[in-house]
C-alpha cells in the first residue's frame, strides 16, 4: 500500500462561517472537506446560549502549498475579527491523488 504526506487543516470557527469558510479552502484548491459540530472553551471564553450561535469544526486534507494558502487566508482575514484558530497536521493518506 503507497501512503502519501499531505496537510490535515483543521479550523474551529463561529458556525456562521460556514458557508464563507467553505468557499475560500475551496477557492484556494482543498477537493473537499468535512464539517462536525465542536463545542469548547477558548481566549473568548465559552458561549453563553445557543442564540449566539454554535461552532464548527472544518477539515480538509490538501498539499502543503494549499495549506500555506489557507492559513495565510485565515490570518489575513478572520483571525483579528472572529473566534478562529486553525491548526495542521502532517498526514499519511491512502489514494492521496484524490487530494491534489
């Protein structure tokens, strides 16, 4: 079996961003992603009620030069506004064409 390396990005931000998350890892070249509920406690503390709104977990598993993009994306346009961090992993994947 051939694994390749590639770049696991995992972003945890305010479930309004969704959709707007989804088209940029999109645009800068992810095939896919996977989207779960996340719920926790970070530097802006814990929501108070379900009116503000829940978080998501958003996960892609691209090469490293998406990676880059989409981090610097990140930082660039949510990171001093939203509640958003972003964290990636290195990966060994099965059929790793499917992600290039």
């Amino acid at each position: 079996m051939i694994l390749v390396s590639l770049k696991l990005v995992t972003i945890v931000a305010e479930g309004f961003l969704e959709e707007k998350l989804v088209r940029e890892v999109k645009k800068l070249g992810a095939r896919g992603y996977t989207i779960t509920p996340a719920r926790g406690e970070g530097s802006r503390g814990v929501r108070t009620s379900e009116w503000e709104g829940g978080n998501i977990r958003l996960e892609t598993i691209v090469s490293p030069a998406v990676a880059d993009k989409i981090l610097e994306r990140l930082a660039e346009a949510y990171f001093a506004n939203y509640a958003v961090i972003a964290f990636v992993d290195t990966v060994e994947v099965v059929r790793g064409d499917k992600y290039t």
